[in-house]
C-alpha cells in the first residue's frame, strides 16, 4: 500500500529533521545556553520518571546517603520537579547568564556556576548534619543561578536594566531582592534549600571581589575541566611553527590587552556613576565586546 509507505517515510524524515534542529541549536548555542538546555531536558526526563531521578540525582538531605551518591553534589543543580521553579531559575539564568559573559569568560561562568552548586550543596548537607535534620533531597539550579547572578553584581552593581512595566533598576537591587527571598524562607522548617542559595550567594560575591584583586580561586576547578575536556578531545599538534606566526600571536595578544584595559575602565565608570553615564560611544564598545 503505496499511501502507508509514504506515510511512514514521511514521518521518518521528520524525525531527522527535527534531531537535525536540535543538532543545530546545541552546536550554536553560547554556554549559558547549552547549561539551560541540559537544564529542560533534564526538567522533561524528571516528569516522565520523577521518582528515579529524584532517588539518584537529587542530592540527599544527610551525609550517610551521600556518601554512596557522591556526584548528587553536581547532579542537583540539573534536576527540578516543578514548572515555576525551573522557569524562574533559567529565566533569570538567561537573561544574566548573557549578561554576564560580556564581563566575563565562559569557562569563568563555568567555574561560577558549578562551584556556586557546589559550595551550596556543601553547606546543606553540613547544616542538615549539626542542625540533626533529616529533610527533603536538595535540587534545582538556584543555587548555581543566585552565584551568577550576586557575582554580576558585585562586579557591576549599578548597572541598570529596562524592565516592562517598572522601568530601569539597577542589578544591585535586583540581587538584593533575589536573595532576600532566600532569606524569607529561612523561615519554613525545611529551610535546607535557603541556606544553599544564600551559600551560593556569598560565594558569588566572594569570588567576583577576589578576582577584581586579581586571584582566581576557582582556577583550580577551571584546570579539572581541562584535563577532562584534553582527554576527549586532545588538542592537534602541528610541527610547524615560524616566526611570522609567533609575531602574530603576540600582536593578538597586545590588543586583546588593550582592548581588556578599555572594557576595564568602562566597568569602573560604570560601578562610580552608573551606566546611564556611558557615553554612546562607550556603550557601542561594550556591546560589541560582549559579543565576542
């Protein structure tokens, strides 16, 4: 029967155009983006199988269970069980996490974004071991998100967002609000998922302010990545090298350095004055370095 054949190839040919999309979605996405994508897919998988992923993924309330889950300590920053929970965390992550990558490398969102979930469920699972709880399993990304987001306040506290309906307000003011919430629930009996975010918190602020100074303190996680990332995808060698090349090199690098040096100045004019006092100028060069 010619009209089922068709059908059947029909649908065949959907399917791999629609992998083909997704494909090409992932491949074209920025960091931010590939996080938040792993986010809703692992969102999609806990509905279908809420329990097992919870069992498995979600970090345990007490240290005995931990210890035979141990990568729990990363997997909760993926998993959500409710729809308002991951919305408000990836809306938040999308629109700061870009944000944020105009002030800083993406292997710097990386280590941000896995340390903050790490110090967060370090935290929780110390304060449910003194405090002899035995509560819920700890999941979400808001932990990991609140890091991102106090960071990028820190660094530029009196940067301004348009919001519809309320106008501008400056993002130190957004991530006072943010983690004010955290603060409220310290409230609730199971307040295990408030002392992460407000862990997550402090170790944004933390880290931003030591690498204004100039220390990275979370170089160390940023050369675990590495190694990890070497040994599936090994960097090519070539046996030739000449001196033009090395020339070049070094050109690149002078006005990567000066190129930084501006950025710089823009952000401390920023942190005095507020963006608004950018000139157009100064604005069209920031926006254009974010988009590098």
């Amino acid at each position: 029967m010619p009209g089922i054949g068709n059908k059947t190839n029909l649908n065949a040919g959907t399917k791999v155009n629609i992998i083909n999309d997704i494909k090409q979605a992932w491949y074209k996405a920025n960091i931010v983006e590939k996080i938040i994508y792993v986010n809703v897919f692992l969102f999609l998988i806990t509905v279908l199988f809420s329990r097992f992923i919870i069992e498995y993924l979600a970090l345990p309330a007490t240290i005995d269970s931990f210890i035979f889950k141990p990568w729990t300590l990363i997997t909760y920053a993926f998993i959500h069980e409710r729809l308002f929970h991951v919305l408000s965390n990836l809306l938040i992550l999308y629109y700061i996490g870009n944000l944020f990558l105009n002030f800083y490398s993406k292997k710097q969102f990386l280590n941000f974004y896995f340390l903050g979930a790490l110090v967060g469920g370090v935290v929780f699972l110390s304060y449910n071991y003194f405090a002899s709880k035995n509560g819920a399993p700890l999941g979400g990304a808001s932990a990991a998100v609140t890091t991102i987001f106090v960071a990028l306040a820190t660094k530029i506290p009196r940067y301004s967002l348009q919001l519809r309906f309320i106008g501008s307000v400056e993002l130190w003011v957004m991530a006072a609000i943010w983690v004010a919430l955290s603060i409220l629930q310290l409230a609730n009996p199971d307040n295990g998922g408030a002392i992460a975010h407000i862990s997550g918190a402090a170790f944004g602020y933390l880290y931003s302010k030591q690498l204004d100074k100039g220390n990275d303190i979370g170089k160390w996680f940023e050369s675990i990545i590495n190694f990890f990332t070497n040994l599936v995808q090994p960097k090519k060698s070539s046996p030739l090298k000449t001196v033009h090349k090395s020339k070049s090199r070094s050109s690149k690098d002078e006005v990567t350095k000066t190129k930084q040096r501006k950025i710089d100045e823009i952000l401390d004019k920023i942190s005095k004055s507020g963006y608004e006092s950018l000139t157009q100028e100064e604005k069209d060069f920031l926006f254009r370095a974010g988009k590098k």
